[in-house]
C-alpha cells in the first residue's frame, strides 16, 4: 500500500516524481502528493485529496521546480482520505514520505505532545518528522543519524524517503517490512517503493534489505545495514520493458493484461519445458533437488487471487505428483498453530512478493522447520529474497488491481511443479507427463480463441449488470475458479457475488436462487461435467438466470443456459486456465458497462502491505 518515489540529481524532478506516483498509483490512490527542494532554497509541497489527476491539476495551477524532491500516493490506514492526511508530512525541517505503519505512534505522539510539538494530521506517519526533526534539534549530527535515532524508537514498518529545508543535496532512505528500490542513472539517483516507478529512467537497481538506511547525494548512493556499517547492495539490471507497463490503446490496463495472458504464459514456460521428453527443468531453483522430491507435505499460503491459485494447485499436485497439499489462507495460517517439520515444503504464491499477511506466514513456515519455494511474479521482491528458491512466473509488471495475468502465469507454475514433482518421485509416467506438457504449450493458442470473443460479454454486460448479487458455481479444479470468478466482479463492478462448490448449493445457497439470481456455472466437458449438469438442472428448476461457461459446441447446455460463453475443449490440467479468462472478460465487460474505475476499484490497493 502507498507509492514513494525520490530523486536526486541534475534534473529537474517535478516530471519524474509525477510520472514515478502514476506508475505507482496502483498501490493506492486516495491522496498524493509531492515535495521539491526549489532553486530558492526551499521546499514546496502540493499535497491533494483524491487520485493524481488532481495533483497534476493543483500542481500545474503553481507550478515549482528543483532537483531533488520527493513524492506519495496513499491507500490510508491511520486517518481518512483527505489533504491534511496526504504525505509529505513536513515537521520543522524535516519532510518525508512513508510507507508502513508506525504501530507505536500513539504512545510516541503524546510523548511529544507533552514536549510541546503538535500535530496537523491524524497519520501514524507524522510522528516520524517530528521525532526525526527532534533529533536534528538535540544535535545529531546529520539527517542520517537523525534518521536512525528515530527509527530506534519505533516499532512498525517502514519505507521512508527523508529530505530537509536546509539541505538540498541529500535524501535519506530507510526500509524496514516495506520495500524500497534505489536505482541509479548517470548522476540521477532514484528511490521508489517499486520498479516501475522509474523504469523509464534506469534499469539498473538496488534492493534495501529490512533495517537498511541509505544516504543518496548526486555523487550516488551510500547504503548502512541495520548495525549503521557500511554494507553493499547488488545492483541488477531488470529487463522489464516500460511500454509494458504502459495501456498501449487498450482502454484500461485490465483489459490490456487479459490480452497478454498468451504471450505472458510463453515467457513463463520458456526454456522450462520439454514436452518431447516430458520433463520440466527447475535447476534455476535453489533448494536440493533431492530433499524437494522427497517432501512428505506441501503447504500453500497466498491471500485472494493468488490464494485461489493455491486451491487449483492441490488438485493438480495431488494429483500428478500424488504429495500431499495443504491449502491456508496466509493470514489465517498464522495463527492457527499449524503442523509443520523439516520435511515440508512451503510455498507462498503471490504477484507482488510484498503482501504483509504472505510474508509473516511464510515466516511462520521456516521458524518451524520448513523449507520455503515461493511462486512470485516480482524480482527481487521480499518474499523472493527470504525464499529458499524462487520459481518467477514472469507475468511482467500487473498495473490493474484485479489480477489477471499474474493468476494464470501462478498456475503455469504449478502445473510444471506438478510435473516435476510426479517425475522425480517416480509417480508418473513419461507419456502422461510428455500429454500434460503439450496441453501446457497449447494453452496460450487456446486463450486467443477465447480472447477474439467479445459480443457475448457484452450482451451478458447488458442484461446482467443491475442484478444485485451473482451466484458462481463450479467443481473440481473448477470450484476455484468460481471463486476468482466471483471476486473478479465484486472488485470491480461492486455488484456481490459468491463462488462455491457447485454439490454445495443444495446445501444452503440454493434458497437464494430464483428469478432474479444471474448463476455463471463454468461446466467445460471434463471429469465431473455431468456433476455439474445436474447442479445447473436444479438451479434451471428454481427459475435462475443461466450463463454457462461450457465447452464450444455442448448443445445440451445451449439448451439449457439462458447464455453461454464458449471456452475450447482442452485436457482437466489446463481447462482452469481457459474458463477463468471467460470470467475475467465476464466481469471486464460487467463493470465497464456500469462505468466503474476497473484499474483502481475503490477502497482497494494492488499491494496489501500491512497486516
Ligand atoms: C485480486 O484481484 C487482488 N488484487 C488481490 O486479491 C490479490 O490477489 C491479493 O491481495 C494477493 O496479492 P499478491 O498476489 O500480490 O500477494
């Protein structure tokens, strides 16, 4: 949650920052602002309430420059939305940016409260100036040690850029559970929350690790680790292309990563699979092959989406590799004392590597004994640094909220985990596995079939987008896709909806359904197809609206269905991935006909970084 992004340099910055927050907005969005140390020696902020479009307006109605400057977008945790509440927060001299929560705020803003200093806004955040400009007044010697003296006072997360009034030639950094970038271009010196934010300008960049403080001068980057020495960060260049994170003429960003999903899966399998020999190569996995074939349980965590990735990876592991798997909330995991040892494998599955809740369970994992392969879509995220082995899905930079690409790349990875695993521990057979690859490499063909469809989705967008509540159905490796299903429309058409077993709805569901109920059952020829009829007879018996997601040309649920969204015939292993780019179409084309802001739905954020 929340995007920073600072400069140092030669340039002039007011571009950088704005266009760095823009890149960033998918971390949230509901105030922005910037600060600029300006050739006059001082430091102006605009801070607004609402997306950056209005802080490109207020800032271009008075319009101030320099070069070196800093700026935020927020997604509140401690405050409502407003201007006051908008970072930078400015304390004396000192103004700075932050990421996190200061989970001791209350006890340190009495303590300075009672010294005198006061307050404007209701952030946790605001503390941090004060008790860094504090230092400043009791003599630290510079904004550095300042910074370090506060920071040891604070228990919470933090990714922080610090600059004061009186000192126009340094920005302080610090990172603590919240990540921060620094990248480095020919004398420009950057910070950001993440790459994107200044892909434009650098491909080249350093990861803080959690304790590290940095000082960026125009001379370059000088980074402290949590003792205050002097340590080296490794820079890397990332090949990310920026046009990638840009729409490129398609209407929102969402839309633009459906229609990727294609070649985004053929980066993901590249170089990894061999359906003649019907092997799947991991070496680039840093963990003992030995140990990892032999694991007697495989526990996954993750939260939303990728949660739901997790769900459809126990059907497939369990069944090709025949290993046991268990499925947890991260944030549920937690905190129910779960059984782990030191021969289970843990597997957090997430995009972004940064979700607070994933994190602290994956930590939870390896305290216990287990060893940890994270599937994660972000370079060098945190997660894929505390991991024992990384398998990246290569989905490229998702700008849009509701995850579509970075879903589909998830379970990729696990089908060629799967497979790998079922070879290694001698459960299955080479033609079988040399059948499950070549579906895998089919797959991205057979998304393109369902992608060139676009009337269907519209003529359900029509008759379907003032229902009030939507039931999801679906069996099997199918149930979580009407889960994502489901929560791909509640996020972005805000009409309510609900993903469940399809043998469920008897149970208790079925007494919502009647005329007025739309129910997307997703029923592609396959294992339980003639399960699912019957589940989708009953609720045509209670007078529910239909749309089947089905397999192209299935008359018998033409018959039945009041709509049908056509998906190819395709092997059970990778039907998931085929019938959720239909509900992710499905509910595209839902909200954009209600005319909702499908790249940033409200109240939420891309990266949920706070527990
Ligand atoms: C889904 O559309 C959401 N963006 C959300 O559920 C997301 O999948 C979840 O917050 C987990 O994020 P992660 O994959 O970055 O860990």
């Amino acid at each position: 949650m929340c995007g920073i992004v600072g400069y140092i340099g030669a340039k002039e910055c007011s571009d950088i920052l704005l266009s760095g927050l823009k890149n960033l907005e998918y971390r949230g969005y509901d105030s922005a602002g910037i600060a600029i140390g300006t050739d006059g020696g001082d430091v102006q902020m605009c801070r607004v309430k609402g997306k950056l479009n209005k802080l490109y307006e207020a800032y271009h109605s008075d319009p101030f420059d320099g070069t070196i400057g800093l700026g935020h977008t927020r997604w509140a945790t401690h405050g409502r939305p407003s201007k006051t509440n908008a970072h930078p927060h400015r304390a004396g001299r000192v103004i700075l940016a932050h990421n996190g929560i200061i989970e001791n705020y209350g006890e340190i803003k009495s303590r300075l409260v009672d010294k005198g200093r006061s307050f404007d806004s209701q952030t946790d955040t605001e503390v941090l100036a004060h008790l860094i400009d504090q230092e400043l007044a009791n003599g630290a010697s510079d904004l550095h040690s300042a910074t370090r003296q506060a920071l040891e006072q604070v228990e919470g997360s933090y990714a922080l850029v610090i600059m004061t009034a009186d000192n126009p030639d340094r920005l302080v950094v610090a990172r603590n559970a919240s990540p921060m970038v620094i990248g480095t271009s020919d004398g420009d010196i950057f910070a950001a929350s993440d790459i994107p934010a200044v892909l434009e300008y650098t491909r080249d960049f350093q990861f803080l690790e959690d304790g590290d403080t940095a000082v960026l001068t125009r001379d370059g980057a000088e980074i402290y680790d949590a003792d205050g020495e002097p340590v080296e960060r490794e820079t890397k260049h990332i090949n990310w292309d920026p046009i990638s994170a840009e729409k490129q003429g398609y209407k929102h960003f969402m839309l633009k990563e459906i229609h990727e999903q294609p070649a985004r899966i053929i980066d993901t399998l590249r170089g990894r699979v061999d359906p003649e020999e019907g092997d799947v190569d991991l070496r680039e996995v840093d963990i003992d092959p030995e140990w990892l074939a032999d694991v007697d349980k495989i526990v996954m965590i993750a939260c939303g989406t990728s949660f739901h990735a997790c769900q459809v990876a126990k059907y497939a592991i369990e069944q090709v590799a025949r290993v046991p798997v268990e499925i947890d909330l991260a944030h549920e995991f937690r905190y129910r004392d779960p059984i782990i040892d030191d021969n289970t494998l843990c597997v957090p599955v997430s995009q972004s590597g940064e979700t607070a809740d994933t994190l602290a369970a994956m930590g939870e994992a390896r305290e216990r004994g287990a060893r940890v392969l994270s599937i994660v879509n972000v370079i060098e995220s945190t997660m894929a640094r505390e991991s024992d082995g990384v398998l990246y899905t290569h989905a490229g930079p998702e700008i849009g909220v509701a995850s579509t690409k970075a879903f589909t790349t998830q379970l990729a990875a696990v089908n060629m985990l799967a497979v790998w695993l079922g070879r290694r521990r001698g459960v299955l057979e080479q033609d079988t596995a040399c059948e499950y690859l070549k579906a895998l490499r089919q797959t991205p063909n057979l998304m393109e079939k369902i992608l060139n469809r676009t009337d269907i989705y519209e003529q359900i967008a029509r008759r379907y987008s003032d229902a009030e509540s939507v039931l999801y159905m679906g069996r099997g490796n199918q149930f979580p896709i009407a889960r994502e299903g489901a929560l791909k429309l509640k996020e972005i058409s805000y009409i309510h909806a609900e993903g469940l077993a399809a043998g469920e709805m008897k149970h208790g569901h079925i007494a919502l359904i009647d005329e007025e109920m739309p129910v997307v059952v997703i029923a592609p020829r396959g294992g339980v197809y003639d399960k699912v009829f019957s589940n989708l007879e009953e609720a045509k018996a209670r007078q529910g609206e239909l749309i089947a997601i089905a397999t192209e040309g299935d008359e018998q649920i033409a018959e039945l269905a009041d709509m049908v969204v056509e998906v190819p015939e395709a092997s059970d292993f990778i039907q998931p991935m085929l019938s959720v780019v239909a509900a992710q179409l499905l509910a595209y084309h839902v909200a954009d006909f209600k005319g909702t802001d499908i790249d940033q739905p409200r109240n939420l954020a891309k990266s949920v970084t706070v527990e």
